[in-house]
C-alpha cells in the first residue's frame, strides 16, 4: 500500500500516492476524501464509547467477594500477666565446719543430684583424731564407772552388816555416781566428735539442681558460711504481679499457660494469692508452680495467660477485620452491598477473633475481599457449581 496524505485545508482534497520521480501525481476526488476521513473519526468515536462503557459494566456487576457468618463459641477468659520464673524453694548447704579446707568439690553449677549425693569434701584428719580421742577417754570412763560401781555394791554388803559408817558409805556412793557422769559426758564427747567429723562431708538435703557455688578447692569455709543453692526438686515457679480487680476472679488450682523464648507455652497451676496488695500499684502477688521440671533459667522475664473460666464470644475470622485510621472495621453484606461497621476486639485464638461490640451473632460479613472495599461498594458472591454439573 501506498502511503495516503490528507491536507490541513478542506478545500482541497488531494491524496498523493508515492510514483516514480518522472510520473505525474495522482488526484482524488473531493467527496471521497470526505467520505474517508467521515468514516475515519466515526471509527474512533465508537472505540471511545466502548472503552468508556467497560468499567461501567465491571461496576454494575459488584466486587468479588467471598463472606461468613459471625458465629458463637464458648472461649477461655485469660487474664494478661507478665513476670519472673523463679525457684520453687531453694535449699541453702552451708559449712558446718570451721578451720578446715576443702579437699575435694564434685559438682558444678547445673549439676542434677540426688539426695544424700556428696557434694564436697573437708580434710577431716584432725576430726577422725578427736573422734579417736574421744572414744578413749570414753573407755576409760567405762572402766572407772565398772569399777565405782563394783565397789559401791561391796560397800552396801558391810552397811547391811553395821561394819561400815554410814560416811564411808556415801563416800563410796558418790564416787560411783561421779564415775557414772563422767561415762555419760565421755559418751557424749564421742557423739559430738562424730557429727563433727560427718559435718566435713557436704551431701545434698533432697533432689534438685545446683543454682550456685561459692566453694573452691583448699578454701578454708568459716562455719554457716553458705557455699551451694540447690533448686528443689526442680521445679519452678512463674510469679507474677495481676490488677487488683482481677483478683477475685483467679482461684487457687487454676490453670496457667506462659510463653517461653521459642514460642512454644507451658502449664502450670496457681499455687498461692496474696492476701494484701501493694501499697503503691494496687497489684496481688500470685505465684504458678510450673509443671513438670521446665528447662528454663532462674530469672527468666515472659509473659502468659491465667486462663479463668469460659464464656460465649462472637467469633469471626481475622481476615474479616479491616484497620483504617487506626480503627478496626468489618463490612456487612446488606442489598448486594458492602456496609462498614465499626467494631471492637477481644481476645485472640489463632485464625479467629472475638467482637466484643459492634455485631450479633448470625450476621453475614465479607472475608477475603474486605481490605479492598468502600462503604457502600456492590458486591458478588460466586456461585460454586455443584460435583458433576455440565461445563
């Protein structure tokens, strides 16, 4: 095809088909370049019609959505809290010797024991000599004590008889009393000796875990100095700090669930509430005995739920809600048309949420589709062919 050349002036009509420098141009009639450029912008208005009647059709059909009915559900009242894990109870081991070094420590912090495991050691030579010394001077109050009373028991034969004053009598019988308190108070040096000498071994008063050491080998320990913690049984507890009008509504017994670092939870049971609130905050102090033997360090700061009876909820899945200007939102389907109502939030379980006001139960809500909607935006809803229908 040639190209076609329409000129500015109306008048004069002339379309030029390129030709050969030596042929002479060729000329149009007027009316049928009128006739060409008639059809021409004819043309282009009806494209423009169309392309103008398009978005308009996509309007009148509605947005696609899809929507859900708010429902009802019976969820767990959990009251918010946030405090320490600390130790159960804790047992303090002391020195129970003084003047004496530590010869040998066995455990470290971290260490699991059980009762009665040794945990350190004392040089006790100069223990097992008092203890020797004593069990001797024991021996020889024995004989003695033997003796007085064998001589006692002759003496009572002469009284019977008169040939003995009643002075040399008692002279005799206290003597055999003295011998007899002085066996009782060698007897007793032993047994001191001995605790003394059993205080140089350190054993562990029940089974747990070693939180602390201060004991260090050749260490000479002052008597009660304290030298290990021990965590009880092993177990753990959450205390925490709750709002004084929460107080009545949390029981001992009930469950707990507290969030730890890999966003995995673990139950306890609420082991006491106190009776008295701070001064200052008006807070209750409730401690959480932690089921189990949790692997969590002393002091750890988490949060995590009092879970305090059920109650009905209207339940709506999160998806439904829309944040604008810092508000929450759901649309409701009415007429084929999306309207926006204003709502309030709950408490949270995974994919659901719960409405607190704003919405009944058994309202029809857009889900997927909301964040894209207007107030007052028409809607569809597809159609979902039944199993085997004809395409």
């Amino acid at each position: 095809p040639h190209p076609v050349c329409l000129p500015s002036s109306p008048s004069i009509l002339t379309a030029q088909i390129a030709q050969p420098r030596d042929t002479p141009p060729m000329h149009f009639p007027r009316s049928a370049c009128q006739l060409l450029l008639a059809a021409i912008c004819a043309c282009s208005f009806a494209l423009c019609v169309q392309a103008a009647d398009a978005p308009a059709a996509a309007t009148n059909q509605g947005v696609m959505v899809t929507t859900v009915t708010a429902n009802t559900a019976n969820w767990p009242v959990a009251i918010s809290a946030q405090g320490e894990v600390l130790p159960w109870e804790v047992a303090v081991v002391s020195a129970k010797t003084q003047g004496v070094g530590a010869v040998e420590v066995k455990v470290l912090e971290g260490d699991v024991v059980r009762k009665g495991q040794v945990l350190a050691r004392f040089d006790d030579h100069l223990l097992r000599a008092q203890l020797n010394q004593a069990k001797a001077n024991l021996a020889v109050a024995a004989a003695n004590a033997t003796l007085a009373a064998s001589n006692l028991k002759r003496m009572e034969a002469l009284k019977a008889k008169h040939v003995l004053s009643a002075q040399e009598y008692e002279q005799v019988a206290n003597t055999a009393a003295t011998a007899e308190a002085m066996q009782t108070q060698a007897a007793a040096a032993v047994t001191l000796a001995d605790i003394k000498l059993a205080d140089a071994t350190l054993q562990a008063p029940d089974d747990g875990k070693i939180l602390w050491r201060s004991l260090e080998l050749g260490q000479v320990a002052q008597g009660g100095e304290p030298l290990f913690r021990l965590l009880r049984q092993n177990k753990l507890e959450w205390v925490v700090q709750i709002d004084g009008a929460d107080r009545t509504r949390v029981k001992v017994d009930m469950p707990v669930q507290i969030r730890l670092a890999n966003n995995q939870t673990w139950s306890g049971k609420i082991r006491s509430i106190s009776p008295q609130l701070t001064a200052n905050s008006r807070l209750a102090q409730v401690r959480v005995l932690l089921d189990g033997t949790p692997d969590i360090a002393v002091n750890t700061f988490t949060d995590g739920h009092i879970l305090a009876g059920n109650t009905a909820a209207i339940v709506v899945p999160a998806n439904c809600v829309v944040v604008k200007d810092g508000k929450t939102w759901v649309f409701k389907v009415k007429d084929g048309q999306a309207q926006q109502q204003l709502v309030s939030l709950g408490r949270r379980d995974k994919n659901d949420v719960e409405i607190t006001s704003g919405l009944a139960a058994g309202d029809k809500l857009v889900q997927e589709g909301a964040g894209f909607l207007n107030s007052g935006d028409k809607i569809q809803v597809p159609t979902i062919a039944p199993a085997g229908a004809a395409k």
